[in-house]
C-alpha cells in the first residue's frame, strides 16, 4: 500500500510540473517515531477552495489537460486512513507539498 500511494503522489507531481520543474522529496522520522515524506513540485499557489477540495471524489483543477478522473489524491487519502495515516497539503515556497504521514511504524 505505501509503493501504491508515493507512486500516485510521484506520478502527479510528474504529470503537474511544467517543462524545467523541479521535484523535490524529503524524508523524516520524528522522535515520537513519525515517518513523514515530503513531494514538492514547482506548481502554481493554489487558493484555499483549491486546496480543501484536493482530495475530495472527481475533483480537477481548473484548466488541467492532464489525463485522469479526479480520484487519485482521494484514493492516497483512503489508503491512508488504512494504514493510520493522513496526508495534507499547501502552498510553499518551493510550489505545492504534500505531506504524507505513518503514524504508526508496522506499514502495511
């Protein structure tokens, strides 16, 4: 489950980095044993109506030709809640980061 859901990450950040983007990802364990990742591309500031919707069914940013249905950030977050775990995003000053958190260390 963890390959399926930085796999979906990794695939849009591919699929919305312009031409010369950069992707960046970062890796962390806290003290309090908390894996985190971090995948930031260089995509435009998204508004926080873009951001609240992202996970939610069948939701596309607006002017995206990018192939797909909507479904693979609510698909991450599912997976996710399986495996005790949550994933949230922002604007940042290298673009748009995901934050993928493991809550609990016996991944799936």
């Amino acid at each position: 489950m963890v390959t399926s859901i930085l796999t979906n990450l990794f695939d849009n950040a591919v699929k919305y980095t312009g031409q010369n983007g950069v992707i960046k990802l970062a890796a962390l364990k806290t003290k309090e044993d908390i894996l985190i990742f971090k995948i930031t591309n260089t995509y435009r500031e998204l508004d926080a109506q873009e951001l609240k919707k992202m996970f939610e069914p069948f939701q596309r940013i607006e002017n995206n030709e990018n192939p797909g249905s909507g479904l693979g950030l609510t698909i991450v977050k599912k997976q996710l809640a399986q495996c005790n775990g949550n994933i949230s995003a922002e604007n940042s000053p290298g673009g748009l980061e995901f934050e993928v958190q493991f809550l609990d260390q016996r991944l799936p």
